[in-house]
C-alpha cells in the first residue's frame, strides 16, 4: 500500500469529531476504497482538553491554525470551524498557499470568497473540497460536477436548509404559528439563539450560490441573489396551500435559459405528491433539470454529525485518490461573470391571501386589481370573518410575473379594505 | 488545452448516438470540464449508411469489433451494442488487453463477468466505467463509489426497471391488467416484443447485483439472486394495496448486517408517501443507507437516449480527467466473494391475497393456519364474492417472515377451499 494521505483536523465541533470518528472506526475500508491509508497528524480547536466522547490522544495538537497550516507534512487541512472572515479565511489561505488541499463545510466563506480561494488553490496545484457545504450528506456537489458534466444544467431546485424546513413541517403538523414552533426548536437546540441565518434564508442562499455557480460554469454570486426567508409565512398559508394541494417549502432556485441566468431563494408553494414537496422534516433535497438527462432528485440529510462528516470523508478518499477538481467544475479562468437577472419576470402561478374587511364591493375592488394587470384567477377561496370582522380571501392565480402580482397588491392595499400586508408566494409545479 | 482524449464508439442505436450528440453539441463546455477535447475518432455498427439522425461522416468506421479494439490511436472504447456474451465480450476483453479504457452500459456482462473483467482491467492498467449501467441517467455508481465512499452501506433498496414501473402505474391508473396493459406497452414500443426480460426481473436484478457488489465490496452475483417479476401481480392486489396505502413496486433489495449478505427482486408493497412508494411511470428510483449518511434518495430516468447518454458521457470525462477508479470500488483482490444469505428469513409485514369459496368455517381455517405460525394480523379486508361464489380475503400481517408466510400459505391451500393460487408480497415500510 502506497504512502498515508496526511491530514490535520481544524475545528473538533460536531462534524470535526464526526471525521475522526469515521476515520477511526472505518479505516480498514477507508484505505481500500481510497488506495492509501488516511492518516490524521494532527487536531485542533479552542479547548484541547475537553472530553469530546473520541480519543484524540495520538494525534499532534497544534497550537494555532497557522501552525497547522504550515505543517510540512500534511497534504489536507480539514477546516471544520466555519465563518466566513478572520483567522479561519486566513488560515484556508495559509494552508492553499503552502500546498495542502483544503477540505470545508463552510459554504458561507465559499459564498463570500470562493472565486479569490479557487485561484489562490490553483496557483498552488491544489483544490478545495467542500461536499458537506450543501446539503450535509447528500452528495450533490459530486452529482452536479462529475454526474451530469454530459449536460447543460437548465434549472436548480433546492429545499437546503433543514430548520426551516423543519419548522414548515411542524407548524403544519401541529397548526401553530411560526414563532412558537422556532421557539420551541431553539428551547430543544434544533435552532439557533440566532435564528436569523437559518430562518432568513441566509444559510440556504449560501449554498444556493454555490450550486448556482456549480451548475452554470458562473462565479458564485451571493450579492445578486434575491433572498426571503419563512417568517411571513403563518399557519393560515400552509392549511390553506394544504387545501389547494401544495406544501410551502422554502425553495432556491436557479436557472439558466434564453432569459439570461437568475436565482432566488424564497418560500413557495410546490404540489403535495411532487417530489419535493414530499420532503419533510429537516430533510433537504436538490432536483437538478439538465439538457440531457432531465430531472435528476436527491434527498437525504443535510445537516447533522455523521451527514455532514461523510460527504467531508469523502472528499478526503477523493483527494487521496488523486482526483482534485476544478473548485466550480471548471479553471477560474473560464468562469463567466455574469448578470444574474430577476426572477420577477418568471412566467408562474401565483399564491395571494389577503385579509380584507368583510364589507360589500370588496371582491369586486380585489378582482378589478386582478383584471388590470391580466391576472386571471384559477382557484378562489374566501373564509368567513373573525371577531374583527376580517375574511380571508385566497387566490390561486394562473400563469403571471411576479410584477404583475405586486402591481396587482399594490392597487389592492390602496382600496383601503386590507388588513395588514397581502402574502403572495410563487407556485412551483416542479 | 492538453492532448484530447480518444474515442471509438461501438454500436449506433439510441444509446450510441446520443452519445454522438453530446459530444457534438457540447464539445466547448465538454473540452472546459475534462480539461481537454473529447475527440471521436472511430465509430462502428452493423450497418454503415443509415441514417441515424447525427453526422458520422468525420469519423473513421472501423470495419469490425476488433479491429476498434486494437486501434491505438484510441484511449477508450465505447460499447454500446449489449449482451453478455459473443462477440462483444471478445472486443471488450480485446480492448482492455490492449490498454484501452471501455466505457459500457452493458449490465448483463457486468453481472456475469463482472470481475474476470475487472481482472483484466486492473492488469492492463485501465477500467471499466458503467455508470449507465445502472438506472440510466441517475449517477448511483458515482454516488455509491464516491459520494458515499466513507459509508458501510446497509442496505439498498432500488426501482430499476422502468418498462416494470410503467405497467404498475399503468394499471393502477387504468384499472387494467397486466397482460392487458403490456400489450399495449408492446404495441406503442416501450416493452419488448420478448417482454420476458423485464418483467420477469432480469434486467432489474442484472442492476442490482451490481449495485450489491459496489456497496459492499463483494464480487457480484447473479446466480445467487432470488428473483421474482411482476407477471403475478394482479389489478385487484393493487387495489388492495392502494386502500391499505401502499404502492406495489418490483423492487430491489440488498443488504448487509449481522445477518449476512442479502439480495432479492421481487414485487414489494411500499408506502405512498414514502420516497419510493411516489416513484411512478418509467422513473427509477435508488435509495441507499449508510451507517453515517443515513437514507440517500436518488430518482429520475432510468432509460431513454438522453439520460442514458448522459451517463456514458459523464464516464467519458471522467476517464480523460484520469479519475479511474477500481471498477467495483476497491480492487479486484479486495473483493470479498460471500454466500448470499437468502431473505426468507428477514422479518417483515406481509401482504397476503386468498381467493376462497365463499362458505361457512373458511375464515376460522385460515386464521388457525396463521395462528400455527405465529402470524398475527394488522389489516384485514373481505371483499364479496363474485358470481362463482369466490370471495377475496386480504390481510396485511404484523410482522413475521417468508418462511412462516409460506408454511402458513401451504397449510390454507390445503384447507380446499382456495382458488388458484395464493399471493403473497413483502411490505418495505422504509
């Protein structure tokens, strides 16, 4: 058997202690698979005795990142502290500098830095690994640059961050309101004191522009991209998608047709028996529509110690296997810039729930909106008042944009019979 | 840009000439992501001047298989003829001996001469890519071999025959039966005049004995499959099944625990909503659990030009980027050459389906011979009798096994009065 693949472990969190752990009980077969033994030289982290439920005890620890960034020996640092500016940026750049591949679930600095990272690893004959950025376990990265290299990749769809989806499924189950079901996922650690990176579609858009990038040749652009999170969304909107036949799933999307390149990250409704809408949970998914091919679906775990490490471990068998990528499937050289155009000129169908006083002439003022910017209605719905004397309305329109349908608010909020803000979220028909 | 990367292309049918398309309609992007031209430089088939819909007139036609096979200017041959035996697996063995790359969708080679092949891969220094192999354009070698390389797999369920899933869905949808809607698929061209090959479950257990070998490391084996096709299956048991909310899929199932190595294809009841219970018509679907990843679900076309070229094309770039990997994960050596336990024994609900004479005591036998088994009963359905005075009695039991399913079938049928003969299938709760 040929020489050990060396690697240092930055970061010993969840995932950090999931590698070692798989590194350690699946070595046999590790070296078969990957043709060497992989060998960890060395660890670090902040508190170098806590008890982390592993034995670290045979491994060197380094005393700073950038010792073990410039350990001669290693040919990959593990980077599993994640953030995406300071010393761990610094520390990617020390380590690519100085040869070593880098292997990392931090989608946020790949977001922010990737296209200044790949050439950095370029420059140096090495590359970046970064299977467990999206979507945790699910091997998507791969899929998306090995897989389906034979075909130009037309439309992404991504159900990518597992709170999210998590707490859309649980309000749905048990009919509460979102801020009781986050607050109860951060009382049981399902969600972050934070919640904003999750549920503000922060994180999920991290990965959407990876993937966008992956998939189109194009730098990753997390500036241009449109992002909604799942706060707006109440439990009213999932029983009454429910009853139309839709989940509300928090969806990236990103495509690339006639129209120029565009994604968006954004809560919509997609059919209850599609494929994705029948992810539930905090299971993510990722359907990738490619010239040749067509759909391609994959869904898995997207988060969590041994999800998260497996597509990490992975990418280190294939590193010491010799097969180092391109870090966006090709040299930065050939990566376009692009334009990312607006998604509001999409041709879809559309969701709107507006809450109006229930008086005479209202359905007429909203249906007159509607009329003026072309929106025809394809199901209407309208729920009795409350004690406040408020109806629900919800229309399901047919095929529109996303102008005509604020166009459309706009003139409604101005009949002056709405309470509060009209909801609208787009239908995926997947 | 280096040196490109040679090809001949062995067989003009569907398959073969969407691989021509691909190459030609997306040289450039092709060229950028394998780092170098993919050049055809030969193409052959049986015959040379129909008109197949793609311009071959700037590639050499070699007059014969071999004389591909032994043509130096190539680094890889592409056969996309099939069959297991005669003439093509003489070119392909010419091929590997004289230190070419093959590039093949052919399962049924795989699965019989698998690793003779392998052998003479790895000798000469060169492999055996086969990712359209196996459920068409859905990259699940990639996945298995790679994605999730860092994995003991444990089990794998998969849908890998679509002409299969298509009459399923088919008589669901239509009420019909099987050889009702198989005629019919004959006459529109989706089955085969000799349909045997699929529906009696070849072509699906051919796929996973490979899948068994990529996920466990053992040599693949044919003869050792149980192997059941879907000709028994009725429109009624589908209906049943349906009220009891499960789909009937053939499904594919290979596992490995403390129990040993299990494989079987047979008809299975799976749940609605369950992942694979909503893979309908002509889509293959994989699903793969790994000790660290957890479930892994893959789905889309598992046929067609496209997606299968898709695949054969993704195995193209891959070998000219010099990612060729040991044809069944680890090399041939490694390979471990097991018994396949039989799956009689695996403890699971069943579903059973009694055609009996409607009289007096029928209903008292039939649960004294569950009873001997220790077989108790979930769900229990009595349909009317019909104008022969016949009566359906179904029952989804708790869970149990084959062998206490079979003995207790024996014991009703020799009660008398059971018509014809009883079905019974496993149900995979998933």
């Amino acid at each position: 058997m040929t020489e050990a693949f060396s690697i240092g472990i930055a970061g010993l969190g969840t995932v950090g202690v999931g590698v070692v752990k798989i590194l350690q009980t699946h070595a046999d077969m590790i070296a078969e698979r990957a043709g060497r033994p992989i060998k960890i030289v060395s660890v670090t982290a902040g508190n170098k005795n806590k008890d982390r439920g592993v034995d670290i005890s045979g491994y060197d620890w380094a005393d700073s990142l950038d010792n073990m960034a410039q350990d001669t020996r290693l040919d990959a640092v593990i980077e599993m502290i994640g953030g995406s500016e300071g010393p761990v940026k610094g520390m990617i750049e020390n380590a690519l500098s100085t040869g070593k591949h880098v292997v990392t679930a931090n989608k946020a600095l790949l977001a922010h830095h990737g296209v200044a990272l790949a050439k950095l690893a370029e420059e140096n004959n090495v590359t970046i690994a970064y299977e467990a950025a999206i979507a945790g376990g699910i091997p998507v990265v791969k899929t998306l640059r090995e897989g389906l290299s034979a075909n130009k990749v037309q439309n992404i769809y991504g159900i990518l961050n597992g709170t999210c989806n998590y707490i859309l499924s649980d309000m749905r189950e048990t009919g509460r309101d979102f801020e009781v079901v986050l607050k109860e996922a951060q009382d049981l650690g399902y969600a972050e004191a934070d919640p904003s990176f999750d549920v503000d579609g922060i994180d999920a858009a991290h990965k959407l522009a990876l993937l966008g990038a992956l998939a189109f040749g194009v730098e990753p652009d997390f500036k241009g991209l449109n992002i909604e999170g799942i706060r707006a969304v109440g439990f009213d909107d999932i029983k009454y998608a429910t009853e139309l036949g839709y989940r509300i799933k928090l969806l990236g999307m990103a495509s690339h047709n006639d129209q120029g390149y565009m994604q968006t990250m954004e809560p919509c409704l997609v059919p209850i028996n599609s494929a994705l809408g029948s992810v539930e949970s905090v299971f993510n998914a990722v359907m990738m529509d490619g010239d040749y091919v067509d759909k391609v679906m994959m869904e898995g775990r997207g988060a969590g110690e041994g999800p998260t490490a497996s597509s990490v471990v992975a990418d280190i068998i294939d590193l010491a296997k010799g097969n180092g990528l391109p870090v966006f499937s090709v040299a930065t050289n050939k990566l376009k810039s692009v334009d990312w155009q607006s998604f509001e000129d999409v041709e879809s169908c559309f969701y709107l729930h507006l809450k109006v006083k229930d008086e005479k002439g209202v359905l007429a003022g909203i249906t007159a909106c509607l009329d003026k910017e072309n929106i025809s209605v394809d199901n209407f719905i309208q729920r009795g008042h409350d004690s406040n004397g408020t109806a629900s309305i919800i229309i399901e329109t047919h095929a529109t944009n996303a102008i005509a349908i604020n166009s459309a608010i706009v003139d409604i909020e101005a009949l002056g019979n709405v309470q509060g803000k009209a909801i609208s979220m787009r239908i995926e028909k997947l």
